[in-house]
C-alpha cells in the first residue's frame, strides 16, 4: 500500500491541473497580459511531469494537456514553447516508447505547436520532435490514431521552409507517412494528413521530390 502512495499522490496532482487547465481553456475569461495565464497553465503540466518522468500515466496526460493548450491560438502555442513543452512532449515519447497512448497525444500536441507559425514549426524541430514523431509512427503501426496524429504533425511542419522540410526527409518521415498509409487505407484522416504531407515536402527542392519518389510515395496520392 505504501509503495502505491507516490504513485496515487502524483495522479491526483496532475488531475488537479488538468482539470484546472480544461476549465479555462472553456472558459471565456482573459488575462491582461496575453499570455501569462497560458504559460502558468503549461509550466503547472510541465512540472508535474518532470517530476514523474517514469509513470507514463502522467506522460500520457501530461501530453494531452499541453495539447489542449498548444490548440488555442497562437498566444497559447507560443506559451507551452516558452514553458518548455516540447521537450518536454519529447522527453515523454523517447521515455515511454512503447505506450501508444503516450505517442498518441505527444504526436497529437507537436502537431498542434506545429500547426502555428514558423517559430512553432523550428522549436519543434530543433526539439528532435520530428525524430520522436517518425518513432512513434514504425513502432506502432498497427495504432490508427499514433498514425493520424503523426502524419498530421509532419504535415504540418513540412508547410514550412526547406529546413523544415528536410528536417522530415531525414528523420525517414517519408517512409513513415507511406506506411502509415498503405497501413490505414480505409482511415480517412491517416489519408488526409499523410496526402497533405507529401504535397508539402514535394514543394521542396529536388532532393525532397525524390524521397517521395524513392519511397514509392507517388502511388499513395
């Protein structure tokens, strides 16, 4: 009963905070200083999963959470990197490789940072989130929802510059959104992202173009 302590004490605090964070994130109530109130949200995830780096429960909602914030506005996206969250979310993938739920939400909240502007596509580069986002996608490819998440994170960064682009061409990304693919045919939103990606990433010079041709990535379009 004692070695469960810890373990329930850490749940109860982090259910705390993520009950705090869904209930203003619904509300409508608004900080004087944009931005403050977001980062104090995601600094509040943050510390309780660097303090429960091991229990993947934590991780796994620790990541939801910061997802639910880095789905706000730009303000809200900028607040978790600020905080620390991506590495944090990646921290939590390369710590936890084999929970899918884990990998769900860490593809999940990179792929709403990556959603915003180009500061948010480049923190989550700079971050190996392309990497963690690539691992997650070959070690669960039977997952439907690790594979939408993913596809859907490397499309949204591939929509920005040639760094970014090549950061998912050499992370093996296009191998990974062709498997996911031809994996998930009947997924809609596996299709949707892992279409949208390839176009993105065949925007890019003629090294990307050929990834795409060299991973057979032409007959999934």
């Amino acid at each position: 009963y004692s070695s469960l302590r810890p373990h329930n004490f850490a749940l109860r605090s982090l259910s705390g905070v993520l009950t705090g964070v869904t209930a203003v994130m619904a509300s409508s109530s608004s900080s004087a200083q944009p931005g403050v109130a977001e980062v104090r949200r995601a600094e509040a995830v943050i510390a309780a999963m660097r303090s429960n780096p091991r229990m993947a429960a934590v991780q796994q909602n620790g990541c939801g959470a910061l997802r639910i914030i880095a789905h706000g506005d730009l303000v809200c996206k900028h607040a978790v990197i600020s905080s620390g969250g991506v590495e944090a979310i990646v921290t939590a993938m390369t710590t936890h490789p084999k929970q899918a739920k884990v990998q769900e939400n860490g593809c999940g909240a990179l792929q709403d940072i990556a959603f915003g502007d180009s500061a948010c596509k480049k923190a989550v580069v700079d971050a190996q989130g392309v990497e963690a986002v690539v691992a997650a996608m070959l070690a669960h490819q039977s997952s439907g929802k690790v594979q939408e998440n993913g596809c859907g994170a490397l499309c949204d960064i591939a929509f920005g510059d040639s760094l970014c682009k090549h950061a998912v061409v050499q992370a093996l990304g296009v191998q990974a959104i062709v498997a996911a693919m031809r994996a998930h045919p009947s997924r809609i939103a596996v299709q949707e992202h892992g279409s949208g990606a390839l176009c993105d990433i065949a925007l890019g010079d003629a090294n990307c173009k050929q990834a795409i041709i060299d991973a057979r990535g032409v007959d999934r379009v």
